[in-house]
C-alpha cells in the first residue's frame, strides 16, 4: 500500500479538503482556512462551497459546526499540504485533546486526486468521508460528479444528511 510520504505531484492534483470550525468565531476561522490556503505556494483554491451549518458527529456535548468544502488544486506534495493545513489549524489556536472535541478549526484532506494510502499520519481517502453529510452535502455543491475511491459516485452515498443545513454566510470563492 502507498504512504502519504511517497506520494510525490509530478503535475498538479486535485485535492478535497474539509473544513469544519465550532469554538469562537466559527466563519472568520473557515474564511482563514481558505486564505492560509491560498497563500500556499503550490496551491491553487478552485472552489469553496457554501458554509453548512451541522450537528456534532462523536465525541462530547459540544456547540454545532460551521463546515464547508474547498477543492484544491496543488503541486506540492500531499504531505506538504497536511503540514500547511495544520500548520493554519494552529494560527486559529487549534487543540488536540480529545478525539473528535470541540475545535476552533479543523482541516482534513478528503481525497488527493484518487491516490489510496494508509500512512497513520494521513490516510487517504479520508476512511470516514463517505459517512458524513457534513462532508459529502458541500463537496456535492461543487464536485457533483467526484468519485470518491472505494465508495463510487458521492452523489450516490447513502448518507445522514439531516443535520446539515446550508447558511447564509458565505466564504468568498476568489
């Protein structure tokens, strides 16, 4: 099986990442995200979808989640890519102390043009994208026809996606 590591770009990849926020200003930390990446060298922001409110999936009793979809296309390394998007979690004063808790933002990279890995560091695709609304309702606003590898079509999951609700707050896409 692939790594992350040795996944290297030779020409540019299209790479869905997912963005999620529920502590302080949750639309200035998703805009952040989106800005971080674009100021990343080697990574071009195709599209942002629109900001779905969501309910908490796991973990503790925590606030709801403003969640949005950003396709990337990069020339960099996914492995690069991972270490930028934690790198924009920590200036938005992310914390990992408890596996799926609140966070100020979140940044997870979903599918890195089809590329199957099982590095523990970055597993690819996501192993739990094709479950979550949250995920799979932006992505489809825009990348109706995305596949996702193992899963098929998104638009043909079967997915929970009653509690996502799309908002009115927009992250700009340009």
């Amino acid at each position: 099986m692939t790594t992350a590591s040795n996944i290297k770009q030779v020409h540019p990849v299209d790479v869905v990442i997912a963005l999620g926020a529920n502590l302080g200003d949750r639309l200035a930390a998703l805009r952040g995200a989106v800005d971080g990446l674009r100021a990343t060298p080697g990574v071009e922001v195709v599209a942002v979808s629109s900001v779905y409110e969501t309910e908490p999936v796991g973990g503790p009793q925590q606030p709801e989640y403003a969640n949005a979809v950003v396709l990337v296309r990069a020339t960099i390394p996914v492995m690069a890519l991972l270490e930028r998007a934690h790198a924009i979690e920590a200036e938005w004063e992310r914390v990992r102390a408890e596996r799926w808790g609140p966070r100020t933002l979140d940044i997870d990279i979903i599918d890195a043009g089809g590329a199957v890995s099982d590095d523990p560091v970055l597993t690819l695709p996501h192993p739990r994208a094709h479950e979550r609304g949250f995920v799979i309702v932006p992505w489809l606003e825009i990348e109706p026809d995305a596949t996702l590898v193992g899963h098929g079509r998104i638009r043909d999951l079967k997915v929970d996606t009653s509690g996502v609700r799309i908002s009115s707050d927009r992250i700009p896409n340009e």
